[in-house]
C-alpha cells in the first residue's frame, strides 16, 4: 500500500489508485511517497527534473465565527467541506533520503529469471531489478529495471 515515508501514514482512498498507477507506468520499486518539502527536512532532495504526482486531501472543517455563533444558539456548529492537492514524490526519484527510507527494491524470487541469465547478471556485478512495466537503466542509481516475464 502507498505510504508517506515522512509520516509513516497510509494514504487513502482514490490516491491508493493514483499513486498505485504512478508505479506501474513509472515503474518505480516502492510504494513510499514524500512531499518535496518532506525530503528536504529529511536531508535529502528530489532529483532534479523529476515530475511527482498529484494527491488530494479532503476534509471538513469549522471556521471560529460558527463555533461561537453555535455556543451562544446551543446548534450544530456548520462545518465547511475542502480539497487540497499535493504533488509527491516516490522515494526512488529522491536522493540522500536516510536509509530507513530510501527504497530498496525487493529481491527476485528465485526461478524467475533463466538460470544462464541469471549467471550472466551474476559475473557482471550489476544491480538488476524485477519490476514496473518497462525495462531501463537508472544512472542517477546504477541499476537496471525490467518488467516481470
């Protein structure tokens, strides 16, 4: 499930979607997602030309003239309905993020890559992960990406 690697909090709702979708046509390795601002305060940083993906937060809430006009009549305060959008990044297009947090893709389940193949990755020493629905090599990481068989 998508969740903000700041706050430890799932995201909920139509942004599961969203941001479960960013993944897949992204194909990033993990579901952990951060504000621009978040990365900073956790001393990392998003690369540079990296796009994030929009989000929503809706809520209600009570403006200080209701709560007092409703203590004086005894009613139900009203509340007032409101939407925010915010633009996240999933961690792999951040940079210095601490460890705890920086995404770590998960490892190949044995057998599914051809054994000559996987010998093959093996003598080259290169970081190969499974994943997305597109193969690619990320400079900024050094590792490649490709999709599952």
């Amino acid at each position: 499930m998508p969740v903000n690697v700041s706050t430890g909090r799932p995201y909920s709702g139509i942004n599961v979607l969203i941001l479960w979708g960013a993944v897949i046509e992204h194909g990033f390795p993990g579901q952990g997602w951060l504000t621009f601002r978040q990365a900073l305060s956790l001393g990392g940083n998003v690369r540079k030309g990296e796009r994030g993906t929009t989000v929503v937060y809706a809520d209600r809430f009570t403006p200080e003239d209701e709560k007092r006009r409703a203590r004086e009549t005894g009613e139900e305060p009203g509340r007032i309905p409101f939407l925010k959008r915010f633009t996240v990044f999933n961690a792999a297009q951040c940079d210095g993020l601490p460890t705890e947090i920086a995404t770590v893709a998960p490892p190949t389940p044995p057998g599914l890559i051809e054994p000559r193949v996987e010998a093959l990755i093996k003598a080259t020493g290169i970081d190969f992960r499974i994943g997305g629905n597109r193969a690619f090599y990320m400079p900024s990481q050094d590792f490649v990406m490709v999709p599952p068989p």
